[in-house]
C-alpha cells in the first residue's frame, strides 16, 4: 500500500460500526491486549473484508481533544495495510486535536509515519492528563514502554 493513498482492497469497506459489531470489537480488542473498558460501538469504525470484521479503531471525545485508540487488525488481515488505511480514515474524521498513547517503539514508529509526535503528559489537554497520567505513572513504576503521541496536522 501506497503511504499517502487512501485506497481499500477490494471487497472490504469502511463503515461506522452498529451495536451488533461490539461482540467482534470486543473479542479484537482483548486479542491485542488493549483496555477492554470504555468500548462505546458509537464512536467505533470498523473494516469489513469478505463480510468479516477485520480491523476496528475508536475515536473518544473529551474535551476539546480526541484519542484514536483500540485500533486492532484480526491476525488472517494483517500486512494488507488495513492498519494504515484505519489510521488515516480517522485521523480525516477527527474534528479536535487528536491524540493517543501506544505501548512499545515498534507502533509509536508505526504512528510517526502518519504525523503524530510524542508528547508529555504536561503538554496534553486537561481533559486527557488524567487518563494519560495513569499511563505514565505505570510507565514510571512498572517500566511499560508508553507513549503518548499528538497528531500534527499538515504534516
């Protein structure tokens, strides 16, 4: 895949996700080993290949802010550059700065090549430090590899 198209292989679509998806969202979410709690099927896109659920990502409202988070592909899509379509499908349906924070160097690189830059906590907006803080503070006392990122738009 090309990395400035936006171009979806054939037979597979993006959609907003519906509320009979969320089992699906669900068991993709817990396969990655991402936070299972606060899954709202609302603010959920989804990749449908082949009539299957491949890949789902979220954008979380807070205040003044976005987080794009639990954005899993299903392990028989990977390398088919669904991730990166998911990526870039909500970074343009993002209407607030937009942030997230990734554990290990390999996915902050994955999301850098898209316009987000890490950040400190300090630098987020209020409405995030709490969340974000909590991260940070298992980064410091459990050595968990966080990252927090903001996207830089006109990147």
């Amino acid at each position: 895949m090309n990395e400035n198209s936006l171009e979806l292989q054939s037979g597979c679509a993006v959609r907003p996700a519906s509320e009979q998806d969320m089992k699906s969202i669900r068991r993709l979410v817990w396969s990655a080993k991402l936070d299972p709690t606060q899954l709202r099927w609302e603010q959920f896109w989804v990749i449908e290949c082949e009539g299957k659920l491949a890949a789902c990502g979220q954008l979380r409202n807070f205040a003044g802010a976005q987080e794009l988070g639990s954005l899993v592909v299903a392990k028989d899509w990977r390398d088919r550059g669904l991730g990166s379509y998911l990526t870039k499908y909500l970074i343009q349906q993002a209407t607030e700065p937009l942030y997230l924070e990734c554990l290990g160097s390999r996915l902050a690189s994955f999301y850098t090549r898209f316009g987000f830059t890490e950040v400190s906590v300090q630098e987020l907006p209020q409405s995030l430090k709490f969340k974000f803080g909590l991260s940070q503070l298992a980064k410091t006392l459990f050595r968990i590899p966080v990252t927090i990122m903001q996207y830089q738009a006109g990147f």
